[in-house]
C-alpha cells in the first residue's frame, strides 16, 4: 500500500496530533508501506492564501497509486473541493475548540460540515470524536473508523519523595489546554504543600505571558513553573518527579498525555473535555465538568491531602495504563482501516 500524508508542517512540531502523525507514518513504514508526508504551507487552520495554494500543490504532488490521507488540521485548506478521494484523519474536529474568532469558528464549521461528509472516509482517534462526526456533521458511520493512539512501555513514576506534592501538566500553552482554569484552582489550595510544572510551547507568546502574569496575580508564581517543550530525559525526569498529573482541558479528541500518566502509574485530576473523561477509570483518579473551577478544585484538593487515597489511585492508574494498545498494533490497525476506506 501507498500513502501521503497531508499535513501542516513541520511534522516534528511537538503536540499530541502531531506525534500520533509521526508514529504511524513509522510504523506504516516499518510494516513494509511506503509513505510520503508532504507538508502544507500557509497558516492552518484558518487557512490564508498561502495554506490554500499550498493545498492544491500538495494534492497534485500525490501519487497515482497512492491514498491520501488529510490531517484534519489542514482539511479546511481543501475547502475548495478535493478532485480524487481522500481520507481524512481526524484528532478532533477544529471547529470545537476554543480560542477562534467568532467569524473564524463559524467559517470552520461550515468548511468541515461540507468536508468530513465529502472525504472517502474518517480516521480518527477516539471513540468519542466518532460519535461527533457522526452526530454533529453528519458523516455515515461506516465511513468512520477510530484508531487509538498506542503508547510507549515507560517506567512507573516514582514520584518526588518529599512532602510537596509535585504536580506535572503536559500541554501546549493555548486556551483549549485549560491552563489557566488550574492555576485559579490551585490558587484556593494556599493552605497545602503543591508545586506545579506546566510542560509545553506557546505557539501564542502572548497568550504564553497572559498565564504567567495570572500566576504572578494569584500570588502563586513561586510554586508554578513554566518548563516550555520539554523532550528526552527533561521530560523524563519531570514524569519520574511527579505525583499527579493536571490538565484542565476544555476538548481532547483523545489525551495521549492522560493516557501516558496513566501509563506511568499517576493518579490524574482532570476535566472531561472531549474524549479525556473516557480514558481514566474512576479509582484512577478525578473527573470534573470542564469549566468547573470549585469542584476541580476540591477534587485536586483531596488528591494532594489524601495521601493514602493518592497510593491507592496511582495503583488503579497503573493497572489501567498497562492495558492500553501498543504502537505496533495501532499501525496494523491504521492500516487495516485505510485498506477499507481508501
């Protein structure tokens, strides 16, 4: 089998799409499939004039023999209309998130309404996002077919050993992420021992500098910590340090960065953005309503204080995260959906 995988460049941008993109495209390879990655230009994906010609160029590169697979961050660059069939991956739909203009979210949503149903078939990387392309955009459910993301085998965390619950966050510094919701609900835990690291780029260096002064405004910026992207053995060690993990995400179309706290052995305290709810098991850890800041907060509270609770979810977490897919068999899987939606 033959593919080329649309997507926005780089592909070494650090995100959870973007190293679900790159560890298919490796295991596709691995398996004996030969795959192009042809990278967009432009901005996405709220597509400039830049991203538009980029698309008509790249879909022209495609080979004859070969199936094109679209990151749904650049689909809308496509909006134009696709003149051979395609099949689109799909993290979570654009249009849900956060952040966007008014005019911009409506102009997204009208482009993938018109999009999603017109490719040959969905992947995407969750159950839940399935439902929303089904519900929401009207794409046949045959047409759908969720792939997970695998996970790494890594080592249990051992967490930090000291009296400060050290909390990890891992996402990239945008409003979806929720990073601003958490650190007002750590803001009312003044009376418990917490350090917080948030690991992540700011694609946005003011939306960057606007969570780093609400720190300093909520009087907690001594105990919050700003790692940037942080990969190899800096990363390593922030997972080896931790004893929580924290994201107050608004949508997740899956939440690779749960599932590998999950992995590691982390009791979690999250909101149920999207996907994120379904992943966590309810011993492992705290669910809240997005948007919930009292109850994220107290929940984070018990987590910190309990002590014998955390040992007891950081078990639960353990078990769970033991029984998620591997890398190799989610490649087999992506590739078996291709071979029947291509």
């Amino acid at each position: 089998m033959r593919v080329a995988l649309l997507v926005p460049g780089p592909i070494s941008a650090i995100s959870g799409g973007y190293g679900y993109d790159r560890r298919i495209v490796a295991e596709l390879r691995a398996a004996g499939h030969a795959v192009d990655v042809i990278e967009l230009e432009g901005r996405h994906p709220v597509s400039d004039g830049a991203a538009l010609e980029s698309a008509r160029a790249a879909m022209a590169r495609v080979a004859p023999d070969a199936i094109p697979v679209i990151d749904g961050l650049g689909l809308p660059a496509f909006g134009a209309g696709l003149d051979r069939p395609a099949v689109g991956l799909i993290h979570h739909p654009t249009s849900l998130e956060a952040g966007f203009a008014a005019d911009d979210a409506a102009w997204l949503r009208e482009v993938e309404a018109r999009m999603f149903p017109a490719l040959s078939g969905c992947i995407v990387t969750s159950p839940t996002t399935a439902e929303t392309l089904a519900k929401q955009f009207g794409v046949p459910a045959e047409r759908i077919i969720s792939v997970v993301p695998g996970t790494e085998a890594a080592p249990r965390s051992t967490g930090s050993g000291g009296p400060t619950c050290r909390i990890l966050s891992i996402g990239t510094l945008i409003p979806r992420k929720g990073h601003e919701l958490l650190l007002r609900a750590l803001a009312r835990l003044f009376d418990l021992d917490w350090h917080l690291t948030i690991a992540g780029g700011a694609p946005d260096p003011v939306y960057g500098a606007t969570l780093r002064n609400l720190a300093e405004d909520l009087g907690i910026a001594q105990r919050v910590a700003f790692a940037g992207v942080a990969t190899g053995e800096a990363l390593e060690e922030l997972w080896r340090q931790a004893d929580v993990f924290a994201l107050a995400t608004e949508y997740e179309g899956y939440g690779m960065a749960i599932a590998e706290a999950l992995k590691r052995g982390l009791p979690v305290a999250i909101t149920k953005g999207g996907a994120a709810g379904a992943l966590v098991p309810v011993e492992a850890g705290a669910v809240c309503e997005v948007g919930d800041l009292v109850t994220f907060s107290k929940s984070i509270r018990r987590v910190i204080f309990d002590t014998e609770l955390r040992t007891e979810m950081a078990q639960a977490a353990w078990e769970a995260g033991q029984t998620l897919p591997d890398w190799e068999t989610q490649g087999r899987e992506f590739a078996a959906a291709l071979a029947k939606l291509g």
